[in-house]
C-alpha cells in the first residue's frame, strides 16, 4: 500500500502537476484518514530548473548607456571578473586615468624632492650665492658708512648717503633669503612636506575614481559561469531588462512551489523525482533547502474549485549529475515535482 500511494503520486504529478500544492485544477489533499490508510504520502508540486547559484542579470551602470562592444555570445562559459562588454564611453574613461596617473607620479616626485631637500649641485650654487651676497653686503655697508662720513664733514651730499644705506639694507635682505633657501635645501620645513603630501592624497583620490569610472565603463562576469541570454546588442542602448543574463550550470536546482500545509512532510535530504513534460523519464534530485518565506501565490484559471490565492513556499532540490547533464540547457523550464515523505 505504501508502495503504491507513491507510484500514485508520481502519476499525479506527472499528468497534473501539483495536486498538493493547490496550483493546478485540482482539490487540496485528500483528507487525513484516507492518507493514513494508504500510508505516509510525498508531496507535489509545480517547479522550474534554474542553476544552483540563480541567474544573473547583468545591467549597464545607468540605464540609457550605449553598448559598444559585446565580447561573447550565448553558451559561452566565462571566468569571474573576465570583461563581457564595454560601453560607448570606455575610451574617454581610459584617457582620464592616464591624465590622474600621470599626476599622481608628478605629485610623488614632488614629495620625493621636498623630502630629500637640495641636491649636491643645487647646495654648492645656493652656498656660493650667499657668500656672493655677503661679499656684496659689506661692500654696500663700506659705501653707505663712508657716504654718511663725508656727510657729516660737509664733502658729500645727502642724497648720495642715503643712497647708499637703501643699497646696503638691499644687500642685507637679499643675503638673508639666500641663507633661508640654503636652509631649506639643507633641511626642508615641515610645512612644505605636509603639502606635498597633501597634494599626493589628493592625487591618488584623483586617480582611483578615474580608475573606478573606467571599470564602470566594462561589464565584467561576477562568477564563473555561462552566458543564458543576451538582450542588448551593440549599438544599442541598454534599457531595464540589462545586457545579458548568465549562470553557473555546473550545478542545477529545480525550484518548487510548495503549498504551505506540505511543509511538515518535507525535510532536508529527501529524494524526490522530476517529470520534464513531454518525457518518460523521470529525473533523480535531493531537497536541499527549504525557503524562509510564504508567498501568495495566485493562478489564473477557470476551475471554480481550484486554490486561486494558494500561499506556497520554495523549496530547492539538488539535482543529480544525469539530471543535470539532461537539463543543463533548460534553465527556466517548468517541471512537475514529486517529494517522497
């Protein structure tokens, strides 16, 4: 008898789908002493294959961008982070990394410089010029001390004396800039290597949203996987539905809607069969989750019997690897679900 409430519920859900799950034109479960009598019952339900890790669409950064380059086709298997498409303002990206690149290094130089204070060559001339200037200073001393003399005597005139002590303060100013540059060369301030560091963060930052902007300007796969469906071509623009759609086929899943009073019948590990409409065989699968969620879940139909507000769960089933080499190009496929209890 058990044997044959099983057989009966393969049946059932092979021709209708899920009598269980209220989502076809069939009552709910028979009543509890008709199940008793013919022992412990599965479950069936609606489902639809789809790969383990979902589908992915993958869409432009804004809707409305051109897309310039598509580099690969339906079927293709691609690896994580591998570039699927560009879009029409890749280039200018590209060009303005160059630009903040080439500031950044401009920018670390700079701070290499400040740090490192003068080179060999630029000391000796800074030293030469301030003994040149201090030379030029007494001089320019001698000349305004020996004019103010002469003023004093009576032999020299005002004006030439006060001449000469602008000349000689010129002198003095101009040698004590010269001795701070000297200084800087020797040993650089503080102040100026804050500043360049400064300008070097400012920079980086520059270049690193050059950098993001460009790989915004790319679509790249974000797992290993295979391309489903492609939706925009090149030329095109890329609207709400994305660029494409891909997923990992290395692992399927057949997703089910169960009704919500099966949920005690299930548990984790338990074989279940897939009935792919149209087919004899029948596919082998495991249940490996059950959803956290309860879902309504209306169907259209014209039964005046049938659950039209049915509240439904998804439950996920592993399928074994000849299920999946039989399914692997039918992702979205409905299929009709049979758990065992």
């Amino acid at each position: 008898m058990r044997a044959l409430g099983w057989l009966a519920l393969v049946a059932l859900a092979a021709g209708a789908g899920a009598w269980s799950a209220g989502l076809g034109p069939f009552a709910p479960p028979p009543p509890v002493a008709s199940a008793a009598a013919a022992g412990p019952i599965g479950v069936g339900a609606l489902g639809r294959v789809e790969p383990a890790g979902r589908i992915r669409r993958l869409a432009a950064p804004a809707s409305g961008a051109r897309l310039d380059r598509l580099l690969v086709t339906e079927g293709d298997r691609v690896a994580a982070g591998q570039v699927l498409a560009e879009f029409a303002d890749a280039a200018q990206r590209d060009a303005s990394v160059e630009e903040a690149t080439g500031r950044a290094a401009q920018a670390a130089a700079t701070l290499a410089r400040t740090r490192a204070g003068g080179s060999e060559s630029e000391l000796a001339a800074a030293e030469a010029r301030v003994e040149a200037l201090r030379a030029a200073e007494e001089t320019a001393m001698r000349d305004a001390g020996r004019s103010q003399s002469l003023v004093a005597s009576g032999a020299g005139a005002a004006a030439n004396a006060e001449r000469n002590r602008y000349l000689a303060a010129q002198r003095t100013a101009e040698r004590a800039a010269a001795e701070a540059e000297l200084a800087t060369l020797r040993r650089p301030r503080a102040e100026d290597i804050a500043r360049a560091e400064a300008d070097l963060a400012a920079a980086q930052g520059g270049l690193a949203r050059a950098r993001a902007d460009a790989a915004l300007a790319r679509l790249r796969a974000p797992a290993d996987g295979t391309v489903l469906r492609v939706i925009a071509r090149e030329g095109e623009a890329v609207g709400s539905e994305g660029v494409l759609e891909m997923g990992d086929l290395s692992r399927l899943d057949v997703v089910a809607d169960v009704y919500e009073t099966d949920l005690p019948r299930l548990r984790p590990g338990a074989p279940a069969e897939v009935v792919v409409p149209g087919e004899a065989a029948r596919l082998n699968a495991v249940v490996r989750e059950i959803g956290w969620v309860v879902r309504r879940t209306t169907q259209a139909g014209t039964d005046p019997v049938a659950a039209v507000d049915a509240r439904t769960v998804e439950v996920r089933l592993t399928l074994d690897e000849a299920a999946r080499a039989a399914l692997s190009r039918r992702s979205g496929m409905q299929v009709q679900v049979a758990i065992q209890p």
